[in-house]
C-alpha cells in the first residue's frame, strides 16, 4: 500500500496557483486554504505572495494586508509587496495609508 504524502511548499505553490488560474470562485476558494496551510507548516515568499493574490481575489482585503505585512517583515528588501499593500488599501479606500506606503 503507497503512503499519500503532504505535499511540499513546492507542490502547494504550483498546486495553488493552478487552481487560481481556472478562475471559478470555487477554485480561487481551493487554492486560497492550499495557501494557507501551506503557510502553516513552511512559510515562503512563493506561498504568502499566493495567498496575497487569492484573497485578493475573494476580496478579502483585511486578510490580504495582513499577509503583505507578513511579507514585508519577514522579506525585508522584496519591494513589490509596498505596491501590492498600496494598491489593496486603495481598493478600500484607506487613502493616507496607501500614501504612506506609496
């Protein structure tokens, strides 16, 4: 009998952005809980930066920011997070944060 093994952060970066690529609210749904254990166990760039587009997606700003603030804490000099963070606050109209960030 073959053991089913948990997947690696690879195999859930790869697995969730697939299911983000087909679109449906469902599969955007999938591959945001992919994301999200996955960075449970072995958070990476590739993972949070996943769950960023995801729950961008399900317009789940708060959860959004939250997570941009994880990568910009813990990725010091990946700078495209401050434009993903202004532009998420700009969508709820957080317009002196976005500034500040900007």
């Amino acid at each position: 009998m073959q053991q089913v093994q948990q997947p690696t952060s690879n195999s859930a970066v790869i697995n969730g952005w697939i299911m983000l690529g087909k679109g449906s609210p469902q599969s955007i749904q999938n591959a945001f809980d992919i994301f999200s254990e996955a960075l449970e166990k072995n958070p990476t760039l590739e993972l949070y930066l996943g769950k960023c587009e995801a729950s961008e997606k399900l317009k789940k700003f708060t959860v959004t920011v939250d997570t941009v603030n994880n990568i910009i804490v813990d990725y010091k000099t990946f700078l495209p997070a401050q434009e993903i963070k202004a532009r998420v606050l700009m969508m709820i109209g957080d317009w002196e944060q976005s500034v500040e960030v900007a």
